[in-house]
C-alpha cells in the first residue's frame, strides 16, 4: 500500500518536497479498506517530520474479520493518506445506514460529514443563530463556509459571505446568499462589509482569521456572537501576526466569542448526520465537490485547496 508522509515539516507555505511516497507493508488482513480521500487545513498543526499525512477517507471494506464492518459495507475511515490500511476498526464509523442510492458517497467527508457537522454546530452550539438575525460567513464557498451559509439560510437569516474568486461569488448568490463579495477585489474590506450589512452582523462564522477578523469585529451588534472555527490566513506564518486588539469591541458591544472543535458534540452526531442528510435529500442543501483525480497527487490537491482553487469541498478521488 501506498501513504503519503510528511517529509519536512512545512515552512511557510507547503512545497512538494515537503511531501514523500513510501510504500507500507500490510500485515495480514483483519479489515481493509480502499477510499477517496479529503484534506484538512489544520493538519500542519498535528504532524511531525515522518508522519502519515492526517486525512478522512470513505472507504470500503474489503476483508473483515470484525462483525461490525461487513465486506462491501462503507465506513468513513481516519487513517491518513493512504491507499490501503487494516485497521481494528477504532478509527472507522460506518456510513449512515440507508443512505439513498443518488447521493455520491463522498458526501459523506463533506456536507454529511465532519465539516456539515462542523457547520451546524458552530451556528447552533455557539452562534445560538435565530430566525431573522444577519451571518456572516469567510471561505463561504468552501467545504464548512457553503454550508454554514444555507443553514443560515434554512433558519431564516440574512446570510453575508464573502470569498475569493469572482466565481465563488456567483456560486454564493446561487446557493441562496443574500449577498455576497470577492475579498481580493473589493477596495476597503470595511467598506464591503458596511456595504452589505449596514446594520452590521448578529453572528459571525470564523474560518480565515487574522486582518479579516480584526476589520469584522467593529461591525458586529451589540450581543454579537462569533463562532471561531479556523483562522486559515494564519496557517502559513513564520512570525505570528499581532494586533489591533479588540477587547473595546468585546466589552462594549458586549459580544460572546468562543473557538471549537466539532468533535466537543460527537455524541450527537448520528443525530446531526441524519438532519444534514434529510435538507441535502430535500433539496434545501446543495454539496459541490472539487475532485483531484489520482493518490499520487494528493500533495497538489493539499497546496491548491491552500491557495483556494476549491468550490466546495476539496477531494481525492483514489
Ligand atoms: P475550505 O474548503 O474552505 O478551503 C479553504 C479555503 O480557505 C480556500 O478555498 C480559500 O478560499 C480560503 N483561504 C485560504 N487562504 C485564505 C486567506 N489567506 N484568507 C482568506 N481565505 C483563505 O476548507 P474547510 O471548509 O475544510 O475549512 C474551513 C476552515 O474551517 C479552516 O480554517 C479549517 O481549519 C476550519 N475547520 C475547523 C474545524 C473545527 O472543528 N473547528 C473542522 C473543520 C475545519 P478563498 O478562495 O475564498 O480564499
């Protein structure tokens, strides 16, 4: 079996020579699984030089000795970034049973998977989002952001998003935005925010961080709220960025900030997973996928979803 290993710690930006193929011995089968891969932005923070790549597969099982995972059943499997892996099983969770014939089983690493999940309980564990209020979402066309935006949308708010290619924007106003803008293009990021929203926002859904998170939070309402759940424009720093320091805005405006992690709920997740796939079944969800072909470019696919080359979730087909 083939795995993706992380050969130099990453400096800056990722590179390809950062990355290494090495073939891996399997041990005689007890479960098996071959897959379609996902990346994770933040898997940089957990590796070390000689590690396996962090990454979710939907895998199918091939072998089994384990009565829990039957043969031709699919799991979703966080084993790396590997072509083939045994497992005992404690890193695999079966795909929700009935999943219906016509949705792609990648879905399953995307809007019903962890980053939906991710999506539904930043908005309902921390944002506590009620109908009519305005959302703000960054990396709105991405795998967490486009569906942190049409269940705002779902719930009945005003959705704000911003992304940054002209194309993620007509992809927003498609999935029911109510108003969307290319962070890159606009002149004043401030000016576009006021623009659209200028009454400010109720809740704001974190993922980019850094100079965008330091112009959103004079706009916030009064009890604002402000789900923190990436900070991606500070991943690849060398020197950490500073200030402005925004406690004015935190006490005046009396606002309630807190970062997660989505697996804080994972007790309700089959729950969750079964309401993410009912609104994709009904039409109200829409999943886009942006599909790399091929494990041997696992690291290309890693560095463009870096850069932004993804429309919705960024996979690897194997
Ligand atoms: P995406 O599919 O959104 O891909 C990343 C996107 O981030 C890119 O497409 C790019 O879009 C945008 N981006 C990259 N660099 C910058 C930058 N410097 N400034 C602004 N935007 C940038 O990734 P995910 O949906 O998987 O993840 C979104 C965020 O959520 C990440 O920060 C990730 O770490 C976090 N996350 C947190 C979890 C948690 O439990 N807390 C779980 C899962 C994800 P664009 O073209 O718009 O710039």
């Amino acid at each position: 079996a083939k795995a993706w290993i992380l050969r130099h710690q990453f400096v800056g930006f990722p590179k390809a020579s950062d990355f290494e193929m090495k073939l891996e011995e399997l041990p005689d089968p007890k479960d098996g699984a071959r897959f379609v891969l996902i990346h994770r932005a933040y898997s940089r923070a957990r590796m070390k030089e000689g590690d396996v790549m962090i990454g979710r597969q939907v895998a199918k099982v091939i072998v089994s000795k384990n009565p829990a995972f039957s043969v031709g059943s699919y799991v979703v499997a966080n084993c790396g970034w590997r072509s083939f892996v045994l497992s005992d099983g404690t890193e695999l969770t079966p795909i929700v049973s009935d999943w219906p014939k016509d949705i792609p089983l990648s879905f399953a690493l995307g809007a019903i998977g962890m980053p939906g999940l991710t999506a539904l309980y930043g908005l309902e564990e921390i944002c506590q989002l009620k109908a009519g209020e305005t959302l703000l979402v960054n990396a709105a066309a991405g795998a967490v952001g486009s569906v942190v935006g049409q269940i705002g949308k779902i719930k009945g708010c005003r959705v704000v998003g911003c992304a940054g290619s002209d194309a993620k924007v007509a992809y927003l106003k498609e999935l029911g935005f109510d108003q969307a803008f290319n962070y890159k293009t606009v002149g004043s990021l401030e000016e576009a925010l006021r623009e659209a929203s200028a009454e400010g926002y109720d809740c704001y859904f974190e993922n980019v961080g850094g100079e965008f998170s330091s112009a959103v939070m004079p706009q916030m309402k009064p009890f604002g709220r402000i789900a923190v759940c990436g900070s991606i424009s500070l991943y690849n720093d060398t020197v950490p960025q500073t200030g402005p320091y925004i406690h004015a805005h935190m006490i005046f405006k009396q606002l309630k900030m807190e970062g997660f992690l989505c697996h804080r709920w994972s007790y309700k997740n089959e729950e969750s997973l079964r309401r993410l796939l009912a609104w994709v079944t009904e039409g109200k969800l829409r999943c886009q996928e942006h599909i790399t072909q091929g494990f041997e470019n696992m690291p290309a696919a890693f560095m463009g979803m870096l850069q932004g080359d993804n429309i919705g979730k960024a996979v690897v087909q194997v």
